[in-house]
C-alpha cells in the first residue's frame, strides 16, 4: 500500500472579481486585502491571485507549519490540500485519507436534531452511513449532550453547538491531517478533553499541516514550516529556522 502523500506543482488559484473592473474603491479595498496581485484578464474581468506558482511535496511523517500574514494564501493554500479547490492550473495530487478542521461547522443544519447532523456532518466528511452509526454513541457520549441529542440544533447553545461539531468532526483518524490553528472549545472539563483528543489525532495522522500565528504552537508540533507572502512561498525550511525568521521580522 502506497503511503500517504502530498505534491501540488506550480499551482495557481485564481478568483475573478465580476463588476469590480471599474469600481476604484473596490480595487483599492481588494489591493489591500492581496498584497497588490490583482489582474485583469483578456475578457475584462479582474482577477486576484490567491496562490502562484505553488510547488509543494510533503512524504508520510512530515509535519509541516504555515506562516503568513491575513491575505498571504494560508487559507487558500489548506483548501487546496483539503481538495475544496482546484487549481486554476498546475497540478495537486493528494493520495490518502485526508481530514480538514478548517470548519468543523460545514454541513450543519440548525432545523435537524444534533443526531441527524452527526450524520449529515459525517457524510460530508466522506463516512459511510454504517460508519456513522457505528460512531454514533461514542461522539454522542464525547459531546456530552445526553438528551439534548435529539433536540434541533438550533436550540444549543453555542458551547453546545462546538461541542457537538468538534465531536463529530474529531472522531476519525485521518492519513493526512489539515487544520487552520489549533481547535479547542467548551467548558473547561472538555477543553481538557478536546485537548487530549487533538494531541491524539495530531499522534496518529501520517502527515499534519497547520495554520497557526502561534510560535510556540508551530514549534511544538511541526518540523518543517513554509512562509507565504502574496500567495507564493517566500521561504521553506526547518521549522525553527523560518519562525525565528517571520516573527523576527
């Protein structure tokens, strides 16, 4: 069995801006937001570039960080990997079983009961219906909600309604993990538990990619860590090596 792997070459994302071409305010607003890589393409029709010229490869066992302003491509970049987007050209090959936190609310319906949404969230997140049904009583159990299992979701509090999502979000254990910083809710009793949780996952996966501002948070779980800027990797390397960089910097 072929292990887990990850290589994107030169890959471009981009997002083209309809009506914007003559809107000044518009593209002063979106040339803040990008850093300046905003074009326009032969139709007319501005276009900004989330990621350019991206070449990435990333073996079983690697951890790897990403580091960046708002606006780099961090976000962009995960979807990428998550396999949300596409590249607009270049190439992404992602082999295994990958699982994306970037929102553990995706797929959520405030009319359906908590149980018809760990469900709905579990096929979303690619389970099977015998899957589901087999995980049921654990993530219900892990959430904490007893009855409330079966009251519409709307009716949860927020604390409930994160527990709920970070339950059924968190109960597999993927090849490749992709998060955007690192996940913790509730009251303190299941932060503690959540918290076990995520370093047990984070243990297990082959590989792991995070998102995070946090220094202490990228040198603790990462090896290796890239620097984006305007959508491109300004550098890549050890991970202490290019955090003492960028938060020098």
């Amino acid at each position: 069995m072929t292990a887990p792997y990850i290589h994107l070459e030169n890959v471009d994302v981009d997002f083209p801006i309809f009506n914007a071409s003559s809107l000044s305010l518009k593209n002063k607003v979106l040339k803040a937001v990008t850093g300046g890589r905003i074009s326009t393409r032969h139709d007319g029709h501005v276009v900004v570039r989330g990621l350019d010229g991206i070449n990435l490869r990333l073996d079983s066992g690697e951890r790897l960080g990403i580091i960046g302003h708002n606006g780099a491509g961090k976000t962009t970049l995960l979807r990428v990997l998550s396999g949300i987007y596409h590249p607009t050209s270049g190439r992404a090959e992602i082999h295994g079983h990958s699982t994306s936190l970037i929102d553990i609310s995706l797929g959520i319906d405030p009319e359906a009961t908590g149980r018809e949404n760990v469900t709905l969230r579990g096929t979303l997140m690619g389970l099977s219906p015998k899957q589901i049904n087999a995980m049921m009583d654990e993530i219900i159990e892990f959430s904490g909600l007893g009855a409330f299992i079966d009251m519409p979701f709307r009716t949860y509090s927020s604390g409930m309604q994160m527990r709920l999502a970070f339950s059924v979000s968190t109960t597999v254990r993927p090849e490749i993990l992709i998060m955007d910083e690192w996940l913790s809710t509730g009251d303190l009793d299941f932060k503690e538990r959540a918290k076990q949780r995520m370093h047990d996952i984070v243990d297990s996966t082959d590989i792991l990619i995070l998102a995070s501002h946090s220094k202490d948070l990228l040198l603790s779980n990462c090896s290796r860590v890239i620097w984006l800027e305007q959508g491109r990797i300004k550098m890549d390397g050890p991970a202490e090596q290019i955090v003492d960089l960028y938060f020098g910097a």
